[in-house]
C-alpha cells in the first residue's frame, strides 16, 4: 500500500469508527482486496480457501475495531490481524509456516472474489449458532434485510434485534477460535 | 455466504460500539487492585512495625522495584494487547532486574558475608513464595480478561507479560508485611514467585486470549 494510499485508507477509517456507517462499509470493502491479495499471494495450491481468511480478518477488523490508535497508520495494524488469522488458517489446516511480513509493501489488492458453491467457513459457523441469532444474522447478512425488517420479521425489538446480531458475530468469531 | 453479504452485517453492528482499550486496562488494573487488596488485609495485613519501617532504604526500596515492574509491565501488556502494537516497550522491563542487580552489589559492598547469608535466607521464604503467587491470581484473571477484550498476536507472551504485572502488583502488597528487607531476599524469592504468575499467565494466554 503506497504512503499515500495508507493515508487515505487510515482517514477512511477514522472517519468511519466517528459513526459514518457508509464509511465503514467503504474501509471494510478496501480491507478486503487488500487482505484478498495479501492472502492470494501466500496460498499455494489447495488446503486454505483465500475468502475464507479474508472473511474471518473481515470480522476481526470489525470486533477489533477498538485496537487500532487512530493516531497510527492503519497497514501494519490492518496486515498483522490478516497474517494472525492467515497463520491460524494454516494450522487449521495443518501445515507450519512463517509468513514474512516485509513483503506486504508490494502487495497487490484483488478486488473480486472468487466464488465457490461450497458454504465458507463463515457460514459454517453460522448454521452452528443458537436458533435466535442465527435467525437474526442470516436476515441481516445472507437475506440483505435492515434492522428494522428484520424486526419486523421475526417479530422483535429493533434493540433485540441489534444485541442478537452483535452476539451472532461474536459467537461466529468464536467458533474460529476453539477449532 | 458472500463477503458483500457480511461486509452488510458488519456495517449494521457498527453502532455497537467496544469499549475503548484504556477503559477495558483501567477497570482491569482497578479490579485486580481490589481483589489483591482484599485478599491482602484479611490475610496478611501490613507488618506491625511499618511505621517506623517506612524510615529504612531497603524497605522503601522494595516498593520501587515492586512498583517499577508492575508499571513497565502495565506499558509492555498495553502494547501486547494490540495487533502491531510496538513491542519493544516491552524492553522497560529490564529496568528491573537492573535495579535490582544494582541493589544486591551495594548490600553486598556493606553486609558481613555470613549476614548476607543469614538475611537471604529470611525467616519467611516460604510465605513469601506462597503469597505472592495467592495474592497474585486476582490480577491476572482481572489482566488476562483485558487482553481478550484486546487482540494480542502472540497471546502466549502477552499472558505472560499480564502475569509479571500481577506478580508486580501482588508483591507491592506483599511487601508492605514482609519483614525480609534484603535486596537478595528480594531478588530471589520475589522473582520465583512472580515467575510463577508468568508462567501461570502464558498458559493463560495461551488458552484464553484467543480472538
């Protein structure tokens, strides 16, 4: 990511993490390609799906949120989280690695995802979860309903609403975790 | 499901704000403290005679290594607890075993051999091990569900590092009953029993700090 580019990317967050959620949906979208391309480029063949990892950096971006010092240049924050979950996919998967973090400089973002018809790991951790929230995130997520439609819905609270899909995306990162 | 589809649920709990790491370290350090303060004056309670304790070097200076560990620790835990957090504050904590070096030359230079000895050994080298650790526990619990409100990338090291903080924090309590004052007795037998809390802490770590 070049000077300026990580510039950009730390003010977009910045802004974002001050309650701009079209800002957040923007960094998040940017994370993406860049820890696609991170992760394309250290994956040979076979054992470890590239969106699988960019997923699982996505919801730790997200639950993390609050490590990053806004004061800080958002890449090595942004990079170590995707190498951390990186390396606890190869292991998952079985394999030891070292993944050398100097080679980020000249990384490439990949904006497109390659899509399989298998569920990813994401998913998978979903349809694990407590009837209640899984109901609520998969409305949210995979159905592309609001808040207030899924409140509507299910016949909840919009509060009950939030605190299930908060806890949903917990749990989900959760199940990553104890594997 | 489609990474669009979840990059949609993210944004949609983006209103639920985390608590920022500063609050999540303070209410930490202060629960630890109370734990360890609890447990310390139903235990132990100062020593009878810290009135005029208080007017000795050594006394006092147990207190400055105790609290110099607990301190850079706390700086070292800070920075573990956060991806690409800047590591090598953990360095400070050297300041420590330094000053402590530093200390034992200087008792040595002024003791008689055989007192050096005698004063080492202290009367209460058991008590000491076994408190330190005991009045230690709270802290680390309180210290190791700080770091998983963080998200420390070596979880393991930063386990043991909220160990050493505990082991800081216990042994400043602890210190205000010990009547062993020595430098050497220190360096010895605190240290065994604060390493013990990192060793306790790095297996933590290890099991609990995983995000």
């Amino acid at each position: 990511m070049g000077g300026s580019d990580e510039a950009e990317l730390s003010r977009l967050l910045r802004v974002a993490l001050g309650g701009d959620e079209k800002a957040y949906a923007d960094f998040l979208h940017r994370a993406a390609a860049l820890v696609r391309g991170y992760v394309r480029r250290r994956v040979g063949q076979g054992g470890i799906d590239p969106e699988d990892v960019v997923q699982e950096t996505l919801l730790a971006l997200h639950l993390k949120r609050h490590t990053w010092r806004t004061d800080a240049p958002v890449g090595p924050w942004l990079y170590a989280i995707a190498r951390f979950k990186l390396i606890d996919a190869f292991r998952r998967a079985g394999r030891r690695i070292t993944v050398d973090l100097d080679a980020v400089s000249d990384t490439l973002a990949s904006p497109e995802a390659e899509e399989t018809a298998s569920p990813r790991d994401v998913e998978r951790a979903l349809a694990s979860l407590a009837p209640g929230q899984q109901a609520v995130v998969r409305s949210i997520s995979v159905d592309g309903n609001s808040i207030a439609e899924t409140a509507g819905r299910l016949g909840m609270q919009e509060t009950a609403v939030r605190v299930a899909l908060h806890r949903g995306l917990a749990a989900i990162a959760r199940k990553f975790g104890s594997d | 499901m489609r990474t669009d589809r979840l990059i949609e649920a993210l944004k949609a709990d983006a209103a639920v704000k985390p608590a920022p790491m500063s609050r999540a370290w303070l209410m930490a350090g202060l629960a630890g403290a109370a734990i360890a303060a609890a447990l310390f004056f139903a235990m132990l309670g100062p020593r009878p005679d810290i009135g005029t304790a208080m007017h000795s070097m050594r006394f006092l200076f147990k207190f400055a290594a105790t609290l110099l560990l607990l301190a850079t620790a706390l700086v070292a835990l800070a920075a573990l607890g956060r991806p690409a957090g800047d590591r090598r504050r953990a360095w400070l904590m050297l300041a420590v075993p330094a000053l402590l070096a530093a200390a034992v030359v200087v008792d040595m230079a002024v003791m008689p051999a055989d007192a050096m000895r005698e004063r080492w050994m202290g009367s209460n080298m058991m008590l000491c091990l076994g408190s330190i650790p005991l009045l230690g526990l709270g802290p680390l619990a309180a210290f190791l569900l700080g770091l998983r409100h963080g998200a420390p990338t070596r979880p393991t090291l930063a386990g043991a590092v909220a160990g050493l903080a505990a082991g800081g924090l216990a042994a400043t309590f602890y210190a205000a009953h010990c009547t062993d004052d020595s430098p050497l007795f220190v360096a010895s037998w605190y240290t065994l029993g604060i390493a013990m809390l990192a060793l306790l802490g790095a297996l933590g770590g290890r099991l609990l700090a995983r995000w």
